[in-house]
C-alpha cells in the first residue's frame, strides 16, 4: 500500500508495498536535496548485513539537514535504517523488519524538524523511531506492527536536549510496548492525536511513558505514564481500540 493524496489507509503486512526492485548496500549512502526512491528496495550487505541490535551501528542512508526523502522500502538486514543530521522529511519510508532502530534524528538547534509523513514499520524488538537531537519530531499516517517503543526520545545521550513529539494518526498493531517515551526532567513533551491500537484487547501499549532521563549513559528511571497535560498530552478520546 502506497499513501495516496495525503489520504491514510491502515496498513498491514499483507497490504504493505511491492518493491519495484532490490538493491544490496554495503556502505552507508549519504543524501541530500531530494530523493525519490520510487519505491526500491535497499537492504544492508557486508559491514550493514548483520541485522542485529548492537548499538552504533552505520545507517542505510545518512540524510544532510534539509533532505527530503521519498519512496523507499528498507528491506532485511536494516543495519541503522536512516539517519537525519538536522531536519529531515521522510515521506511514505517503510522499513520491513527494523535493525537497530529505524531511523535516528540528529542535530544539535531548538529550530530543527523531523517530518515523518506516510510509511510504516515492523519486527521492531527494541525502538522504531530514536530522537537524540533538538527540536521537534512530527510523526502522521505512520502504520506500526510488532515493536518494543514507537519514538523514544534518548534517555541516556551523552548531550541531553529538551524535545517535542507530535504523533498523529498512527495505526499501532500489537504486539508493541510503549507508543512514546519522553524525558520530563529536560522538558520533553508528547501530544497524540489519532490514534489508533489494533488487537491489543489488554490494553498493555503504554500510550505515553515519562522517564527521568540522565547524560551518564544509565539506564533512565520510569516517573510515571500516561496524559497529564504537560508532558503528556491527549484525552481518551484521541486514543481509539480494534
């Protein structure tokens, strides 16, 4: 399934997108300008082909600030998927098996913006999206399957920002763990709109998950889940279950 006209259809594995052709990449592929990948296929080989979740691994794609990049499908092995080195747009990026994280937002300015728009991603074991720089991350008519967090922002980064998330219709299939997690001692806020959960009749997806973050490289202490209309933002009617 390919986003249509800014029109959102929930995505599953068996409606996902066809690849028009395949493409080994043995080393990282910097981008820049605009990118349009018409829906190829690029999978990791060599040095990005261990598939595993080992941390600082290469990316696929390394996108300059200001980059654009449009229909692309990251196959298996993912490696790193895609990483932005200041404000970004991925528009309709699907990832079929997530590597270590599907993409990670980078950049040091307040002014940066990340644009996730269309695109989907699964067999995420740990996080999808992991935002480690400054600024905002917008993320809408994103379809999620089986993943441990949706969009983390970095509990133990070395350099520590204040971040905002915007997530808005987002299709989240079970099994998952957490839709977003954020620091409230640096000031990070969630809003959700949209939502959308799919099969999970327990209701164990935290939607919104506070952490006390650190700049050691410890694990960050939990401080508590759920809307609370500072750091977490959204009513229970913006969260809907199937």
């Amino acid at each position: 399934m390919i986003m249509t006209s800014g029109t959102f259809s929930p995505a599953s594995a068996a409606t996902w997108p066809t690849p028009t052709s395949s493409k080994a990449v043995t080393a990282t592929i910097s981008v820049s300008g605009t990118k349009d990948y018409g829906m190829q296929r690029l999978y990791g080989s060599g040095d990005l082909g261990t598939g595993g979740q080992n941390e600082d691994q290469d990316p696929i794609l390394e996108l300059a600030a200001g980059t654009v990049l449009k229909n692309v499908i990251i196959g298996s092995p993912a490696a790193d998927g895609i990483h932005c080195l200041g404000s970004c747009t991925l528009q309709n990026v699907w990832w079929e098996d997530v590597g270590e994280d599907a993409a990670t937002f980078l950049g040091s300015s307040s002014s940066n913006v990340y644009t996730v728009s269309g695109g989907g991603a699964k067999e995420a074991s740990d996080k999808v999206f992991q935002f480690n720089g400054a600024g905002t991350l917008n993320v809408s008519n994103f379809a999620v399957k089986n993943f441990g967090t949706f969009v983390r922002s970095c509990g133990n980064c070395r350099t520590q920002y204040k971040r905002k998330i915007n997530l808005s219709t987002i299709e989240a299939t079970y099994k998952g763990n957490k839709l977003v997690g954020i620091n409230t001692n640096y000031g990070d806020s969630a809003t959700l709109k949209a939502i959308k959960i799919v099969g999970d009749t327990s209701k164990k997806i935290v939607p919104c998950q506070k952490y006390i973050g650190n700049n050691t490289g410890a694990e960050p202490t939990t401080n508590g889940k759920d809307a609370d209309g500072t750091y977490c933002k959204y009513s229970s009617s913006d969260i809907t279950y199937s």
